[in-house]
C-alpha cells in the first residue's frame, strides 16, 4: 500500500530513460477495491503538468487543490467532462463546447488560478473577442459563467466575479439567414435535376435538404436503413458533427430531442433518394453519401460547393446549406402547413424558433398576402366614399 500522502497527490517527475515527462497518481478502483497507481508519459513537462491538473480537478484532490490551485481552463474541461458523462450533454454539444474551450485555452487568462481572476482581467478578455458573432460570444460567456459557479459551489472562491462582468456585444452585425425565393428556388431545383451526379455528388444533399428541411448533419449522417421508398419514409436519429479537433464524427443523437423524426418523402425528389440508394449499395457502413475517399462528408465541403454553384449559375452570394433547410420552412409557411406540424417536420422543441429563427416572407408573398387585403376591402365597400390610399 502506498503511503497516505500519495494517496492524495499528484507529481510529474523527469523519466531519464525513456526520454520523457511522467504525470503520476493514485486513485481508488471500484473494481479492484483499492487504491491503485496511475501513470502517464509526455514529451513535455507542460503538458505533464496540465494533464495531472485536470485529473486532480475531475477527482476532486482536495490536498492537490490546496497546494496548487486550479486553472480556470481545467474547471471548463472538467465541468464539460461531468456533464457528458453523465449524459446531460450528447457527443455533439460535447464537441462543440470542446472547441469554445480550445478557443479560450489560447488566452493567458484560461491559464491562470481561478481564485486569482478578477472581475476587470475577465471583462477586458471578453471585451476583446467582440471581433466575433455575438452567438459565439454567448457560448464563450457561458463557459466563463458555468467554471465560476462550479467553483464557488465547490468552495475554491469565495466570491463570484462573474456577478459584475457583462457579456460584451460584437461589433459584427448580425446576418440573417436567408431563404432562397420561389424563382431562385425552381432555377437551382431545374439545375440540380438536369446535372448528373457523377458530376455533382452533393446534387441530392441539396435536394433533400430544400425539400425536406433537414439539417446537413443529419443529411449527411443519413443510412441505408434510414430510409424505407415502400412506405415512403425517412428516419431521422442522428447527425454528423466535428470533434474538439475539426474532425468529422458520428453522433450518437440529434441536434434536439425534438429532431429523432419519421418524415414523408416528397414526390419531387422521391426518384433522387432512389438513385442515392443504388449509389449507396456497395458502401460498406451502409452510409447513404459518403466522400470520394470513402469517409464521412465534411458539411464545410459541401458549403463551399453550393455557394460556388449558386454564385457561377445566378450570381447569388448569400446563401448557404442552412439557407435550403429556411427554405424549406418559408415555403411551408407560405403554403399555411399548420405550425405544430412545422414544429416536428424541422425538429424544433419549441414553435417560436420555428418562426423566429426559420420561417421569411419574401416580397412577393407579402405582396399576394397585402393584395388579399385591399381585395377584403373592396369587398366590404371600404373605399365607397371615393376615398382612395
């Protein structure tokens, strides 16, 4: 049995015969019963280092913790780490909470004691990032926000700093996501269906994706038995996502729990899931698309290859593979479907992003709708007293 103290502690230690850093522990195994010696080698000694911060964050070393202090960026990745494990996050939100985390490991602040940051270092790091969308400085601002209410509950501050910081606002303007019109909509459509998908592999993500209003995750994360052309179906359970590191992974659920999904495949592009189908046959994880070289699709990839299109085709420059799935939306709204049934058909929990978020009204719908208007009032004899507008 080791002795108490490393019971409690950490080291890193210089390996001279293996020409490396060794960051050392002891835990106790559930199932071994006892208290056993952990160990792993690193090239540097900083990276030793880091390593046995963030273990004696997630076990909790008080004696560690005392001694050492934690930096913020170990909190981040440890609070990260509880929740996946717990599944209170999917793989997913794991990995897009992983790269907000790398993003603010690059900064000084991360790195030092969370009990040592003061509420004017934070501000002026938030302060600096308003180079970025304010989306993405909500998601930053969160994880500041969760790290310091982990540590004040677990007693490492006494005093919360992040009660007078204020989450700046970026200085880019926010774009809104637009949908394709009616007639940019049956150009790209009339395009599509002349082209031949050797020549443009993507051509069928785009059509599912504007005529079903799917995700390009899900799209792309879309099987062989996920779709049934007997009773014209296709399931949606899962998504294709990118790790902390930019690669592209599997994940193991939906955006949403609202996004597991049946939905109707529509006539117009029913024989083009077909011929995705046959394409499909030989491909041995039974993906529905997979890339030239045989991996999953890169959503950036299939982004970069629809705005090319759409730019060289009809000099349109602001569209992307989120646009088709708002297109989806805006035309169901234009056709009055029924908002709860909108709701399921795009995998929302809640009607207001439907329409907040997804759902336009071009100009030439707001015109029809304004005409019916003026059509009410001639009806009803509104303008009989010669009074025109």
């Amino acid at each position: 049995m080791p002795p108490k103290k490393k019971k409690s502690i950490g080291s890193v230690y210089y390996d001279k015969r293996r020409d490396n850093f060794i960051a050392q522990y002891y835990e106790f195994s559930y199932e071994k019963n006892k208290v056993v010696k952990r160990q792993k080698s690193f090239p540097t000694r900083k990276e030793a280092e880091d390593y046995l911060d963030c273990i004696m964050c997630q076990m909790e070393n008080p004696i560690y913790i005392k001694d050492n202090g934690i930096p913020l960026i170990e909190i981040m990745k440890t609070n990260a780490k509880r929740k996946h494990d717990s599944n209170v996050i999917s793989d997913s939100q794991y990995s897009r909470i992983t790269k907000t985390i790398n993003l603010i490991s690059t900064s000084n602040v991360s790195h030092k004691k969370v009990d040592e940051l003061s509420t004017e270092e934070i501000q002026g790091y938030l302060n600096s990032l308003k180079h970025y969308s304010n989306s993405y400085l909500k998601k930053i601002f969160e994880q500041f926000t969760n790290a310091f209410l982990y540590a004040k509950n677990k007693g490492y501050i006494t005093q919360n700093p992040m009660t007078e910081v204020f989450k700046p606002k970026s200085n880019k303007k926010t774009k809104k996501v637009r949908a394709l019109n009616i007639k940019e909509q049956q150009d790209f459509t009339n395009l599509l269906l002349k082209l031949d998908v050797k020549d443009e592999n993507y051509k069928n993500i785009f059509l599912i994706q504007m005529y079903m209003g799917l995700r390009i995750g899900e799209v792309l994360a879309l099987s062989k038995k996920d779709v049934n052309t007997d009773i014209n179906f296709i399931r949606i359970n899962k998504t294709l996502t990118t790790d902390g590191d930019g690669k592209v992974i599997m994940g193991d659920t939906t955006k949403t729990y609202a996004g597991n999904r049946i939905l109707p495949i529509p006539k117009r592009i029913r024989m083009c899931v077909i011929e995705q189908l046959k394409i499909a046959e030989n491909n041995d994880n039974g993906m529905l698309f997979l890339s030239p070289k045989g991996n999953y699709v890169d959503s950036r990839n299939v982004n970069r290859k629809l705005k090319k299109i759409l730019e060289t085709n009809f000099n349109i420059t602001d569209i992307s593979t989120h646009s088709l799935r708002h297109t989806y939306a805006t035309r169901c709204n234009e056709a009055h479907m029924n908002l709860g049934a909108l709701k399921d058909m795009v995998g929302h929990t809640d009607i207001s992003t439907t329409l907040n978020t997804y759902v336009d009204l071009t100009e030439e719908y707001k015109q029809n709708e304004s005409d019916k208007l003026e059509e009410y009032y001639l009806e009803k004899g509104f303008f009989d007293d010669g009074i025109t507008l």
